[in-house]
C-alpha cells in the first residue's frame, strides 16, 4: 500500500512480481538499506514543493502547529526521527524543479536550504539546493524542452497529447468508440506500446456509467488531473499540450524511479521513492504499475488492472488492448532476434524518429481542434 504521511503520500513505480503488494516505506526499510549499503533516495515533486516553501516562506521559524496546519507534520516528523536514527537518505528535488517556471524555480531552489532548516531538517548532500536554481521551463511548451528533455519524454507526451486530440475530436463518440480510435491513431503515429500512458487513456475515455463502485472514483481523479486541458491556456491546442506536458513530467518521473532503481547511481545502489502531495500519482500507481518479475531490471513489465468484469467498456477496451499489445510484443521479439548490430540500428532509428513522431502526434491534434471549431 501507498505510505501516507498527513497530505504526503510516498510509493515506488515498481514491485518485485505482480502479485506483490505495494512496499511500505518504514524507519525498518531504511536500517535494512543501510545495512546492505544501498542508498535510499527520496525524489520530491512539484507539489510537495510548493507546499513546502508555502509553509516556510517571509517567516523565521515554522512550529510542529504551523505544519500540523500545512498538512506537512507527518512527513517531517518521519524524517527528522530518520536523522534521530542515523538512518541516511538523499533528497532529489530537481525533477520538481524542471516543471515549474524558470522565475519560480530559481526562486524556491534558492530558498530549499533554508526552508529545511526551518522544518529541522538538513540538506543531505554536499552540494546545494541552489544549484538546482537553473532548472525550470521557459514556456510550457514541449518545443521549448532542450534536447536531451524532448528525446526523454517524447513517449509519454505524443501518447498523452493524443489521447486529448482524440478526447476532443470524440465528443460524440460512445466510451469504447474513443478508445479503439486512441489506439488506431496510436498504431499510425507513434506504434510503441506504452502502457501506463494507454492505461490512463483507458480511465479517461470511461464515463461514470461505466465505473461502477470504487473505480469511478479512479476514473475521476484520473481525468482530473490527466485527461482536461488547461483552460487557461489561450488556445484549446494549447491547453492540450500543457496537460500532457504536465502528464508527461510525471510519468518521466516513474521512468526515472526504475531506471536508477536498475542501474544504480555513482557505483552505489539505490531505493528510490516518491514523495508526492499529488493522489493521481499514488492512485496511478496502485493500478498500473510495472514489476521486473525477479529479472532485476525494474520496470521492464508492466501490470494494469483490467476491470473486465464490471462492466462491458472495460470487458472490450481490454480485448482491444491485449491485441494492440500482442502486435508489439511480436515486433518486440522479432527485433530480439535480429543480429546485435541490426537491434542497435533499428533502436537508433526508433530514437532519432522520435521527435518527427511528436510532430504528427501535434499536427493530428491541431486538425481535431479545426475539425471540431
């Protein structure tokens, strides 16, 4: 299960098997790590941010009621019993950082230091908070990503920005009509199976009706914060690709969780965890989450829920998607078996295409919104 603390919520992307439950994070786990010298790292996001520096900001000090106020009581207290304990962490706040407006970026990184030291709590890195102070978006545009950004999260953004072209050019469409487009439209343009990105899609194009019980309460907090565009955009187009830049950012998170939770950092292995105000990535999480299956490469195999049995969107989206799926496990394959120089070239040609699919992916959306104004 998920490890609450007040309005801090903290998981991992990934599980040992499928059938594993949700690992909790406990003082336990970290002497354990420590024990086996594995660092436990904590990445914070955006929101958790901004609550931060919202608790701590034009005032000296910030006492145990203040923070019972902000919602932010339990998970100070947790990590100030880990520095009681001796129990070492890391704090990675530079993803939060880059989804934020550069002016305010600046401002908070430059001010994270100081804000820790209010809550009693220490920077537990020999660098500095500042140094993340560069971080932050221009605009938010994927055009204004800079390279290495836009080749990271073209996946999860084409994948998203469609999903609301099709949500919009679908209007009228019945729940699985929307569905079967996304993924027609998914084959043509992007071909890649994505399916944390296809699963949330799946929640997004349900309508109550079809969500019967407590998944209706998935499907909404899924849309929510998914599946409606910024209305404060100053175009429909523009809106739709702040969502799914937003979007995008989250899931890069996840990816980044497995990918370190894998390769490890400077020699040393890692326990990363998420620490989120944000219940739309727990929730997202405890249905789609991936699992390495004890191949010890976490995030190599992903697991959904399928609601199959509550109702008849849920029975036929998952047919589709399982045929959908089947087509890329078969391209998967056949790529395996190709020579080792021919794999690298054709994994070379799928990441140089990379940003000519984002492009289609944006043209097909522009058209849905001229088609529908």
């Amino acid at each position: 299960m998920t490890t609450q603390f007040d309005s801090v919520f903290a998981f991992q992307a990934s599980r040992p098997t499928a059938g594993d439950p949700a690992e909790e994070l406990t003082f336990d786990r970290l002497a354990d790590n420590k024990r086996r010298g594995v660092q436990t790292d904590f990445l914070i996001d955006n929101n958790l941010l901004i609550n931060i520096d919202d608790a701590c900001n034009s005032i000296d000090s910030v006492s145990d009621e203040m923070l019972r106020e902000s919602k932010l009581y339990g998970w100070v207290a947790f990590l100030r019993e880990c520095e009681r304990q001796g129990l070492d962490y890391g704090l990675t706040p530079g993803f939060g950082y880059t989804e934020m407006p550069k002016d305010l970026a600046k401002i908070r990184a430059g001010r994270l230091g100081e804000n820790l030291r209010k809550l009693g709590l220490r920077w537990p890195h020999n660098d500095s908070p500042a140094d993340y102070a560069e971080l932050g978006l221009a605009e938010a545009r994927f055009d204004t990503l800079d390279g290495n950004q836009q080749y990271v999260m073209a996946m999860p953004f084409a994948s998203l920005m469609l999903m609301h072209a099709v949500k919009h050019l679908g209007q009228d469409f019945s729940p699985i009509g929307r569905f079967k487009r996304y993924l027609r439209e998914h084959r043509r343009l992007i071909s890649i199976v994505s399916s944390r990105e296809i699963a949330i899609a799946r929640y997004v194009f349900a309508e109550p009706a079809d969500c019967p019980g407590p998944v209706n309460e998935v499907r909404a907090t899924l849309n929510n914060n998914f599946g409606r565009p910024d209305k404060k955009a100053a175009t429909p187009l523009a809106g739709m690709e702040k969502a799914a830049l937003n979007g995008a950012f989250d899931i890069t998170f996840l990816n980044a969780m497995n990918l370190v939770s894998t390769k490890g950092f400077e020699g040393r292995r890692v326990d990363p965890w998420l620490f989120s105000c944000d219940r739309k990535l727990s929730l997202l999480v405890d249905y789609c989450f991936t699992s390495d299956l004890g191949t010890g490469e976490s995030g190599l195999f992903s697991i959904a829920a399928s609601h199959e049995d509550i109702s008849p969107y849920w029975k036929e989206s998952a047919k589709v998607l399982k045929d959908y799926s089947a087509e890329g496990a078969r391209r998967v394959m056949r790529q395996m078996l190709l020579p080792e120089q021919d794999r690298k070239r054709v994994s070379r040609e799928r990441i140089e295409g990379l940003p000519r699919m984002v492009r289609a992916v944006l043209e097909f959306a522009d058209e849905a919104v001229r088609e529908t104004s």
